[in-house]
C-alpha cells in the first residue's frame, strides 16, 4: 500500500514540474496577416474592396496616407473605398499601414483614370501650333519640340542639338475666351510623355497655349491651340505657293471684324501674342484679353527697358508671355535678342535674303523648330506676295488716292482707291485675278516698348517673312513680306503698300502660312 502512495506521490510531483516548465515557456508568437495582400487597383469608377486582418495582438488599426482612398473597419477586417476619378491621369498612389502591436503590414492601392475617345493630334507631324476643329479630348507629345529634329537646322544657333523635352507636368497658360464660367479648353494633365486636354462644348473659337514644365515649375516647351471658325484651306498664289487664307490665330476672314487680325509674332518667335480687340487703335491700344484656366486676367508682360541681359532665346521659351524689348540696343541692334546672340536661322531661313541675277530670292528655306505654323504649313518666303504691286516694291497711291496695287475693287466703281480699303487690303494672289484673300490690318507690338501701346490697328498690316533682313542703320533686322499703311505716326493720310521690306525682329506682326511642301 505504501508502494502505491509513494508511487502516487511522484506522479503528483512531477506533473506540478510539468505544470511549472509550462507557465514558464514562452508565449505564442505575435503574428499579423492580411488577405489579399498584393497590389489593390480601383478602376476609374470607384468601388469597395474587403481586406481580411488575422493577429493575436489585442488590438490594431489601418491608416491611409491619401484622402481619395477611405477606410471603414469592420469585424474581419477593413474596407478600402475610392470614389470615382473623372482625370485621365490616375490618382495617386496610396499607402494603407496596418498596426497590430509593433507589427506593421501595408498595402499599395491605385485607381486608373478615365478611358477617354482620344483625338491625336501630330499624326501629321508634330509643330507649335496646332488646329483644333470638335469639343472633347485631345492629345500630343510633349517631349518632341517643334517638327523635332528636321527643325533643328543649326544647333549652334537654335541652343540645343537634341528634339526632345521631359516634362513632369503640364497646365494651361492663358486662353482668349472665358464667358459664363467656362473657356475654351480644361483638365490639362501630362499623362507619361503626352499632353491630354480637353476642348469644351460647345467648342467655341479662340486661341490658348499650353505648357510643358520641369519639376521646378518651370517652362520647357509651349504650344499654341487654334481654334479658327472657318475652314483653314490653301490659296494658290502667283509666286508658286500655296497661301493659307487667313492670318495665323485669326478666328475669321472676314473683312472688318478683329477676329480676323489673328496673333502677333517677334521676329523668331514661336510663340504668339493677341492683337486688338478692336478694329481701330490708338495711343492706348491693348492686346485682346486673355484668362487662365479659372477666368482670372491674364498679362502679356514687356522685359525691362533699360536692361537686356534677359533677352536670349532660353528665356524667351520658359517665359512666353513676356514680349522682350530691344529699347536698350536700338540703336545697335533691332533684335529682341542680344546683340551676340542674334541668330538669323531661327525661322529656317538664314540666306533667304539673298537673289540672284534676275533679283528672284534663291532661298525657300525650311520648317525650324521655332516656325509658329501649324503642321503642314511654315512661315513664308521672301518674295511670296511680290505680285501684290507692279514693281514688286514699294509703291504709294497717287491722286484722288488711287493706289496701284493688285486689291479687288470692293464698291465696283472701277476705281481702286481707298474706298476699297476695309481696315485691310484684299489682295489678289493669281496674276488673273480670280483668286483673292483679305489681309487684315492688326498694326503690331512695338519692339522698344515691347507692348501695342501705340499701335495703329486697322491702318498698318506688316507681315513676317522667315528671312534676315539686313537694315541700314543696325542687325536686326527680319524680311517683311507685306507692308501697307493709310496714315503715319502723326494720323496724316500716306496711302503706300510693298511686298519687300525690312523692319525690327523685336517687333510683333502678323503671319500669313504657306503649306510646307
């Protein structure tokens, strides 16, 4: 009997040691699992996703790092929800943090932006301009500047030899239209290496420019966004080429109307400013206004006038609102860039003032990077309207104001005076006179004051040629390929018109386009 109690009494005994070795082992593991685990995507729609949490902590918590993506706890777990994302671009991408004790498991989630109808624009080559025709979306790439490397035909004098950009992000400068609280166009988003906007309906004409930024913010590249209420079409001309029949910006060819003056262009330049809103200027002209993407005024700027140590082609690019004046250097120089870094290569047409034996320019040129024109056409030739009066020159109106110049006779009294003046001229382009286009008088941007101020909108047209011009008294000087005014400075009548002219490359004018053949 006491055999089977001392017996007893071990097992007692070692079952209290088991008992202790296990109230003194360590506890469970912590452990924190969540289901699924791997990449969340929403679509553009939104939507609600369930995640499934597992620990044996006593507690946890979830925390987004992103407002669009929301969190609601549950039993199991927690629901991840976004809202719909009506950008094309998708959001951004977010971070949930799941804590159990100091155990820490996250989730990346994403949600794709909009599958939009896309129109394309650049099929046909990319440019700084380009023309748009129907509301909805749109898209170009925003790492190729201008017509890219064919418009690069001198890399000294153009500051790069390499085509391409690579912006972070993109926005909208300045439109000319905003009424009833819309624009022209919105939502412009750099999505990878394009440029997506969107044009309002109902599309309404006008002009906007659009930007391509580095990180900083800064400028790289512009582009111009036409949109013209008629048809942008060619005209034959009796010089060979073919003539767009509307100024560059212009919203219309009809006689009469400021919306037919179109932009206004330094010598150069790829990018445009607006001309009067109105038909007549005076001392206190002023551009037509623009907006931003909100409706807010926005300013066409002049650089200093007493200082030029801003004038080089790198500002001009990241700074295409400011007009940059030559005041400082008139004297030396009519450029709007420095007198030592005055290239005459920048529209593609560095000897197109040259001619030959029969006093024909020999040089067409090429497209350049900076040409202003839209895909297809280029900012025309020396030469392209001397058909436009007898001589091929200068030539000024004689008595009764009778002027010699190849214009339509508008009031059908056989006579050409200034009675077929329309605040413009309507030149015939053929030599038979069957084909004709108006040429608007949208004066100009003042070179020294870089500004209209003064401008004498609807009595001066001056159009840019892409050649150098060699001026008497200083460089500087770009090709006019029309000119004509009906009064001077003073307001006193001088009725003249040439086809061949020199004038400031810091001044602004029109741009008649020929096609790029």
């Amino acid at each position: 009997m006491k055999k089977h109690v001392f017996f007893l009494l071990l097992i007692l005994v070692a079952g209290l040691f088991t008992a202790c070795e296990k109230a003194e082992s360590p506890s469970e593991e912590p452990f924190l699992t969540i289901w699924p685990n791997g990449l969340i995507v929403f679509s553009a729609e939104g939507g609600r996703r369930e995640i499934a949490i597992t620990t044996n902590q006593p507690a946890w918590n979830a925390v987004s790092d992103r407002e669009w993506c929301a969190i609601q706890t549950t039993a199991d777990g927690l629901i991840l929800s976004a809202g719909k994302n009506d950008k094309v671009n998708g959001r951004p991408e977010a971070t949930v943090s799941i804590t159990a004790g100091t155990l820490t498991q996250t989730l990346t989630v994403m949600q794709e932006g909009i599958i939009i109808p896309v129109q394309i624009l650049g099929y046909d080559g990319t440019s700084n301009c380009y023309i748009i025709k129907n509301a909805g979306w749109y898209i170009f790439d925003a790492t190729v500047i201008g017509n890219g490397a064919d418009g690069i035909i001198d890399p000294a004098a153009f500051h790069t030899a390499n085509p391409t950009i690579a912006p972070v992000s993109a926005r909208l400068l300045w439109q000319d239209y905003y009424e009833n609280e819309r624009g022209l166009i919105t939502d412009v988003e750099l999505v990878e290496n394009d440029i997506v906007f969107y044009a309002i309906p109902p599309l309404h004409a006008g002009n906007a420019l659009i930007a391509a930024c580095d990180a900083d913010d800064n400028i790289l590249w512009s582009w111009h966004i036409w949109i013209p209420d008629v048809e942008v079409a060619p005209l034959p001309a009796a010089t060979g080429y073919e003539v767009m029949n509307l100024n560059l910006g212009a919203l219309t060819d009809q006689p009469a109307n400021p919306k037919s003056y179109g932009m206004l262009y330094q010598w150069g330049r790829k990018d445009p400013f607006p001309a009067a809103a109105t038909l007549l200027g005076n001392t206190a002209t002023t551009g037509a206004p623009l907006y931003d993407a909100e409706g807010q005024p926005v300013q066409i700027t002049n650089s200093s006038w007493t200082d030029i140590s801003l004038n080089t082609l790198q500002y001009a690019l990241r700074n295409p609102t400011v007009c940059l004046s030559n005041y400082a250097q008139y004297t030396t120089s009519r450029d709007w860039l420095q007198t030592g870094l005055s290239t005459d290569a920048l529209w593609g047409n560095p000897q197109g003032n040259l001619t030959g034996e029969d006093n024909h320019y020999l040089h067409k040129g090429v497209k350049s990077c900076y040409d202003p024109c839209p895909p297809g056409w280029r900012v025309p030739p020396a030469g392209v309207f001397r058909n436009f009066t007898p001589s091929g020159g200068y030539e000024t109106a004689g008595d009764n104001d009778t002027v010699p110049f190849a214009v339509v006779d508008l009031n059908g009294d056989n006579t050409l005076n200034m009675e077929d003046y329309d605040y413009g001229w309507t030149f015939y382009l053929d030599r038979n006179r069957g084909i004709d286009s108006y040429f608007p008088a949208a004066a100009r941007f003042d070179g020294q004051y870089a500004m209209l101020m003064g401008s004498m909108s609807g009595l001066w047209g001056t159009y840019w040629g892409n050649a150098p011009h060699s001026l008497t008294n200083a460089v500087g000087g770009g090709f006019v390929v029309l000119s004509f005014q009906t009064k001077n400075y003073a307001g006193v009548k001088n009725i003249t018109a040439s086809p061949t002219a020199g004038a400031s490359r810091a001044d602004a004018y029109s741009v008649r386009c020929i096609k790029d053949s």
